[in-house]
C-alpha cells in the first residue's frame, strides 16, 4: 500500500507532461500510472498540475549584514515562505567572516538552521578570506564533505576577492571538482561612482542603480569569464540583469567555455523607476546587480528561452524597511547604507509561471527545468531532486494554473515588512507542497508541526569534476 497517491492531475518535469497518477511510499516516488491502488491517503489533483518541487539555489537567510543591520528572515521563516511559493529545497550562504575559520563558519550556520526548516536546505560557501589555511586544507576538505559549490565575490567591502585571490580560489575548484558561483560587479568602479554621486548630492535610492550601471557588470563578467578560461574550470555568473552580461556568457558559450548563467524575478519585472519612490521608499527596490529598464527585461527573458541562462532563482536577500534594515543604521540616508538585498522566495515561481507560461514565453517543460531540474543538476542534487521519478524524493507542488492572485505582503509568509511585488497580479499558483512525501503547505498554509526538514550533502556538478574542465564536453 502506498502512503499517498496524488489522483487525476498531469505531472509535468522537464523532459514529458502526462496524465498519470503518482505513488509516494517512504518519502519517495515509487510509481507512476493509471489505477495505482490503495493509499493511506489519496490527494485529489483533478484539473491541476503536479510538478516537482521548486528548488532556489540563491537564497539568503541568517546571513551577517554589517552592524546595526539584521536580517528579516532566519531559517524558520525563510523556508516558511519558500513552503508557501512552492519551492522544496532552498540553498543559502554560508558566509566566511574575514579573519575566521570556513570550517567554524560552516558548524555555526548548521546550528542556526538545525530543527528550523520547513523545507530541505543545502549550503553553498563564501569565500572571503582565501588563506593558505582555507585554500589549502579547509576548502578542499569541505568539499570532499559535500559542500560542492562556493562563491566568490568581485565586490562589496569585506568581501570582494582581487584577481589573483578568485584565480587562487578557481584553481582549488578544479583540483575538487566544486562548482564557482561568481558575483560579478566591479568593486572599484562602484567605489568611484558612488563617492562621485555623493559629492553631487545624489544621495538617494535612485542613485544605487547609477553607482552600478550596465557597464560594471559587464566589465566584471567579462573579467570573471577570463579568469575562468585561464584557469579552465566552469563557474556560473548569478544574478544578470541585462544584456550586456548576458551576451559576454553567451559568447563565452559559443566559444565551448562551460559558462552557467542565472537570472533573477527582480529582473523580469522590476526596473529602475521602482527606486524612484518618495523619501526613502525606493530603498525597497535596492539590490545588486539593481533593476534596469525594459530593454534589458527583454534580453533576461532572452536570455531564458535561448538557454544562456539556464537558471531562475530569487535571489531572496531580505531586510525590514522600518527596522534594523533599509533605512540603515544610525539614520544614514545615503544609498550608500542601503543593504543591498530583497524578498523574493515564495514571488518566484507564480511570477515566472504567470509572466512567462502564461503568456508564452516559455512552456511548462522551461517552466519546471529553469525551477527545479536544471539547479538539481549544477548543483549535485539530480535525480534525488528536481523531478518526478520513480526513486526520487516526493518533493512536489500542485499548481491550479488558472487561479488569479493579487501578491501582497501576508502571501509571502516572510520575515520581512514589504515585498517589492506588491499589487503584481499573476495566474497560476501553488497551492500545495509536499517535501519528501509530507504535505507541508495546503492552500497558504503552512504546517504548524515541527519543522522536518533536513540538511542535503551534495554530490558534483553535472558540469564540474575533480581534474574537470572548464570546456563543454563535445
């Protein structure tokens, strides 16, 4: 007997969408077909759609933010939110503080989500102290643990790398078959904008986007994309907001380079008019890379139905706006002080499904690779997540694709005190979510037991391995 069959729906993965029934036992999917039998619990997903679980491998949840500056969500909450927008594993930053132990970091970031989250998680590292220690002992040995991925940073006080410290951190990579994560901004030239349009008086939120322009990020993915080729290993360039980056990955691509890309929500439907707001409301709308305009929407959905970008996360970075967050400590009213970062966990997926399914920007097979699969395979989780198969964790959402809902603050079940898409109305929305076979949200609500979800060691890449190369295989 099975412990839950999930009835009449058509279960959609990347590959196929079918009518047919799913068997879950023990957690996992243990068939698919017509008539399965008797189950303990029947789930009825009539005129729904029953696809896998989405999984957000950029998010940010109980990370240091500089003092006075706490972040809204901690992991309880975080994976609340991501339960309630359908998504099943979340991957968050495990943050090196300058001067500290990776290994130290990575214990205390266990204690912080241990016995807290609703949904499975996992831990990319950040690298921000790359010494003899870290590199040559403490990284390689994290990732033989199963921390397959780490990031680098190419800016923001404290944490940008110089040239040769990423090249030095890449060549740790191939030697272990890790995965680089890039956040790719040119440190000192946001640096020399940012003093310029502080002499100028230009002080508010607006003025983010115009300390970042189109020009830094290019000139960043270009160089990360170098040092990448230099040192022949595969990185993935997060978070592109516009054509430009997105065109140096594409030709890298075309090159033969092993070149990953990955977008974001706040870059399909936000621009840099949202910075506008009246006094400091703009300062909801900071992030980085910062909204463009809409031309370089365009080029994201481009870039997102060509292959380029292979990846949709939400890049979820939340802070308060009346507290402890996006007005900055000690009143500094500068941009400057802004925390860079928005909510976005539980937005991602009604939005690309609305705004790209819905109007025929991609189907539902993109729609479920760009969500689930395609970060279950770069991340070393594939096939025990981002799909339905037999074998596979039961980690699935049921969608009614035609409900129509209006997204404000209380959807997104978050830490924070806004959400930047507020009054965005989408069609389609999940309304159940189920994590290693127990549901854990039914229509907006999110179990009250305790939460059950679990740590995930990862495997390699499917683009990286020990020794591996930095070109695509042929």
């Amino acid at each position: 007997m099975f412990d839950t069959v999930i009835r009449g729906g058509t279960v959609v993965t990347a590959a196929d969408t079918i009518r047919c029934d799913v068997g879950i036992a023990g957690g996992v999917v243990t068939a698919l077909g017509r008539d399965l039998g008797a189950a303990r619990e029947v789930i009825d997903a009539g005129g729904r759609l029953v696809m896998p679980g989405g999984i957000d491998s950029h998010v940010h949840l109980s990370q240091p933010s500089g003092e006075g500056i706490v972040m809204a969500d901690d992991f309880a909450s975080g994976t609340r939110s991501a339960a309630a927008g359908g998504v099943t594993t979340v991957m968050a930053f495990c943050m090196q503080e300058s001067g500290k132990s990776l290994r130290a970091a990575v214990q205390d970031y266990h204690a912080k989500a241990e016995g807290r989250c609703h949904v499975d998680v996992s831990f990319h590292l950040v690298i921000s102290d790359p010494t003899e220690q870290v590199l040559g002992q403490e990284l390689p040995a994290l990732v033989a643990d199963g921390y397959t991925s780490f990031k680098v940073f190419m800016t923001y006080d404290g944490l940008a790398l110089n040239d040769m410290q990423i090249l030095q951190t890449m060549a740790v990579a191939r030697e272990t078959g890790a995965l680089v994560m890039v956040h790719a901004e040119n440190y000192d030239a946001i640096r020399f904008l940012t003093t310029q349009l502080e002499k100028q008086g230009r002080t508010a939120p607006f003025y983010h986007g115009a300390s970042r322009p189109i020009a830094v990020e290019r000139e960043a993915t270009h160089r990360a994309i170098s040092l990448a080729e230099l040192v022949d290993v595969p990185i993935v360039v997060v978070h592109v907001s516009n054509r430009e980056a997105m065109e140096e990955i594409r030709r890298a691509q075309s090159r033969g380079l092993n070149i990953l890309g990955e977008t974001c929500t706040q870059y399909l439907v936000l621009t840099e008019d949202d910075m506008q707001g009246l006094n400091m409301e703009g300062a909801k709308y900071v992030c980085s890379p910062p909204p463009r305009d809409r031309a370089s929407q365009e080029a994201c959905w481009e870039g997102l139905q060509t292959g380029v970008f292979t990846l949709f996360s939400s890049d979820h970075c939340p802070f308060r706006y009346d507290e402890q967050g996006k007005l900055a400590p000690k009143g500094r009213t500068s941009f400057r002080w802004v925390p860079n970062g928005i909510p976005g966990v539980a937005a991602r997926l009604p939005i690309l499904f609305s705004e790209g399914v819905g109007k025929g920007r991609i189907d539902l097979n993109a729609f479920v690779a760009l969500t689930a699969t395609n970060h279950a395979r770069t991340y070393g989780l594939y096939p025990r997540k981002g799909t339905i198969a037999v074998g596979s964790d039961a980690d699935i959402a049921i969608w009614d694709p035609e409900r129509r809902v209006t997204i404000d603050n209380a959807s997104q079940q978050h830490g924070a005190d806004y959400t930047p898409y507020e009054g965005f109305e989408v069609t389609g929305w999940p309304v159940l979510t189920m994590v290693r076979g127990k549901v854990v949200m039914r229509e907006g609500e999110v179990s009250a037991s305790a939460p059950e979800g679990i740590y995930l060691s990862r495997g390699h890449s499917a683009h990286a391995r020990p020794g591996g190369s930095g070109r695509k295989a042929r």
